[in-house]
C-alpha cells in the first residue's frame, strides 16, 4: 500500500474506532512498522530471553529488536547487562553467533576487547591521546523480574516496571525460575504483523475451533471472558473450580488472584493463577507434569498455571513442572519473530524426569495453529475488502485492551 505521513498517522490514532479491530495500516504500513519500533519497541520494557539463557559469567545471547542487536551477558559479579552489539571503533557488530561463551568482548575486526561490564580494556595503535574510558560500549536498560529478563532501549524507561515487578515477585518467585535450565527453544517467524501475534494470544474465542491439544488442559473461560447467555453454565462452573482453587492455592502461600493493568498504566500487564482441567497439572496432552522435579518450593503438582501477560510483547505460563515464555519481535511489517522456551527444574534429567517431545508437544502444536490464524488474518487485512470489526463483548475484552494500550502509548508518542 502507498505509504503514510506522520499526520495521517496521528489522523488514524485519533480515528479509532472503539470496540473495533485496527485500521489495516496498523497491520501493513512501513510508516507504521517503523514508528512501532521506534515508540513501542524502543521506549518501553520488552521481554527478550530467561536468565536461565545465561546462566553462568561470559555466558552471552544476542536479540534483534528492529536493526538494533542487543548483546545481553552476565558479567564476573553474576550481574546481568545488556549491550548494543555494536563496536566503538568503526561499528562492527561485536557477537554475530546468538548465543555463546566469552571471557571479554573481543571485536572481530580490529580486536578492539572489552570486558563483561562494557568497559574497554584493550586496543593497540591509538596513540597517546586516546582515551579507553571514552569508548565503552553503550549500555541499554536491562533488568530481571525473577528470571524474566526485560530489556528498555529508551534512554529513560517507563518508571512503573519497578511497581510491576513488586506486584508480580510474590507470584512468581516460588517457581523460582533462575533454578531452572532451558530444555528446549523454539523460533517461527509468522508472516503477519506482531499486533495480530499479539491480539490473538489476547483471546481464547479462537481456542476451541482451532487447539485441541492446549483446551485438554486450558479452560478458555479464565481468558478475558464474560458470562453470556451461551457460556452461563460452563461459566458458573469455571468461576466455581477457580474460586475453590484460589482458596486452596493461597492457603500454600501461591498468590492466585487476577491483576489486571493492561491498558490502564504504561508497563501493562495481567496476571492469574488459573486451574487445569484434567489431572489439573501441567500444559500437556494429559495435563499430567512433563517434568517429575517440580519447580522451587512447589510441592504440589496440581497448582494450575500462573499465566502472565506483558505489553506489548509477552505471555508466561509458570506451572509446578515447567515454565513457559514467549517473546514476540517484529522483523517487518508482515513478519514477527516468536521465540517459545521451556525451562524446567535444573536438576531435572533429560529422559529420565523429562521428555523434550512431551514438553513441548502441545505449545509447538498450538504455536503451529495460531500461526496460520496470524498469518491468514494478514492476508485478510491486506484484502481491499477488509474493515475494521466489532470485538465479542463477551470473549474478545483483553484483545481491546491490547489495542487500547497500543493506540494510547502511539497518540502520547506521537502528537498531532
Ligand atoms: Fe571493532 Fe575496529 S570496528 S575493532
Ligand atoms: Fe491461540
């Protein structure tokens, strides 16, 4: 499609309609895609890997968010950091592999080294008046909320992750996953833009025609919905289930109760302990754990799955066997990263307390599915025919807050 100005841009943002899908340019505009990046991707806290990615000092991962390549280490001190990836010389990319093992940063073109904090430490033939202290590598934001490593790009990050993270921290913490390792990683690139990957992790209205291997253990009920006439029923049961498992799981000292601040704060998110179906353990075709050394301090194993979502790239699953995280990044207008990681206890045996096809077999079937809904609805966005449409008032809530959220952060970064 021809391209947009700025002012249309902000026309568009003022626009929205609510309680309707985006305008197709949010989904197929370059202007667009570049002005996600630069205000969403890069003034806000973005979820890039676990600590368990990074376990041990010189241990490094590398993340590209747009252009940008983000070198993510843990220095000597145990430290996390998190670097642009990009020499002070004459601006080579330092780390071209995506994981490895360093003892200082050595540049591959002139060997220009520095150490684990970023520090220059070693260059030849820059004569007397050079300065090392001047050219350290540049830094970027980069914090750990109980091992869920979150990285900001702005100069100033949006100041309420510290609120968000005193929040989550009691959730979070008895999985406690910088005790785990990762046993297995999984990336697919879908061919839509990253809102419709996002908007359609947002709903389970999609859950039921489309997952038969999540809804074995997945009641969609616990994702944004609202009683109608047609669920009254399997609501009021559901609501039942979650009530007494909430009782249960809170008298283990496991915060359970919704919080949701996805579109009402800058750092937005939403979280809940909810209950499985089944054998009411774990994400798998028999919703039994898929690994037998449970989590931390977890002696449980039927303590459902603490779901928790992130804006505006995010969703974790923290069960009594496993955790798994999702981090979504745009490549380009039509084509978004999804990275999948499990992790589990790490002292768990690999054939002996877990199996890797077991693990993963129901979020690889599930990735697998919402990618094809991803990428026909890209298809359909780029159709002339396509117009925005109403969201189910009774399904489709947290997708709107997801789009709230968006259009929100776009009209205060980009003024009319
Ligand atoms: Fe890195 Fe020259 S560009 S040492
Ligand atoms: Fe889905």
């Amino acid at each position: 499609m021809s391209d947009l100005k700025v002012s249309q841009l902000a026309d568009l943002l003022q626009r929205r309609r609510p309680g309707y899908s985006l305008d197709a340019a949010f989904y197929l505009s370059d202007a667009v895609f570049q002005s996600d990046l630069k205000h969403i991707f890069g003034q806000h806290w973005i979820f890039v890997a676990v600590e368990p990615q990074i376990p041990e000092p010189g241990d490094f991962i590398t993340v590209d968010v747009g252009k940008q390549s983000i070198l993510i280490t843990r220095d000597d001190d145990d430290q996390l950091q998190a670097f642009h990836n990009v020499c002070r010389h004459r601006g080579s990319r330092l780390c071209a592999s995506h994981k490895g093992m360093v003892g200082n940063i050595v540049c591959p073109y002139h060997q220009w080294t520095y150490d684990l904090k970023g520090s220059l430490i070693h260059v030849e033939h820059m004569g007397e008046g050079f300065k090392k202290e001047d050219h350290g590598l540049k830094k970027v934001h980069v914090r750990s909320l109980e091992g869920l490593i979150f990285i900001c790009l702005a100069e100033t990050p949006p100041a309420d992750f510290e609120d968000m993270a005193q929040q989550m921290t009691p959730y979070l913490a008895p999985h406690r996953l910088k005790d785990c390792k990762v046993a297995a990683q999984v990336e697919i690139v879908e061919k839509g833009n990253w809102k419709l990957v996002m908007e359609n992790n947002r709903e389970c209205y999609h859950c039921v025609g489309n997952h038969p291997e999540l809804t074995l253990s997945l009641y969609e009920y616990g994702f944004g919905y609202q009683p109608s006439p047609a669920n009254a029923e399997g609501m009021a049961r559901f609501r039942d289930i979650l009530a007494k498992s909430h009782a249960r799981w809170e008298a283990m000292g496991l915060p359970s109760a919704e919080i949701e601040v996805l579109d009402s704060r800058v750092t937005g998110f939403r979280t809940q302990r909810l209950p499985l179906d089944r054998a009411g353990q774990s994400q798998t075709m028999n919703a039994e754990v898929a690994s037998k050394k449970l989590l931390g301090r977890i002696t449980d194993p039927a303590v459902g799955g603490l779901s928790f979502w992130t804006q505006p790239n995010s969703w974790h699953h923290f069960m009594s066997d496993h955790v798994v995280s999702f981090s979504v990044l745009p490549i380009a207008p039509g084509e978004t990263l999804v990275r999948t990681t499990w992790c589990v206890h790490k002292d768990a045996v690999e054939g002996v307390d877990y199996d890797v096809a077991n693990l993963t077999k129901v979020w690889n079937a599930t990735n697998d599915q919402d990618r094809r809904l991803v990428e026909e609805s890209q298809v359909g966005v780029a159709s002339g025919a396509y117009e925005p449409g109403p969201y189910s008032p009774y399904t489709e809530e947290l997708v709107e807050k997801f789009c709230n959220w968006y259009v929100g952060r776009m009209r205060a970064l980009n003024p009319v």
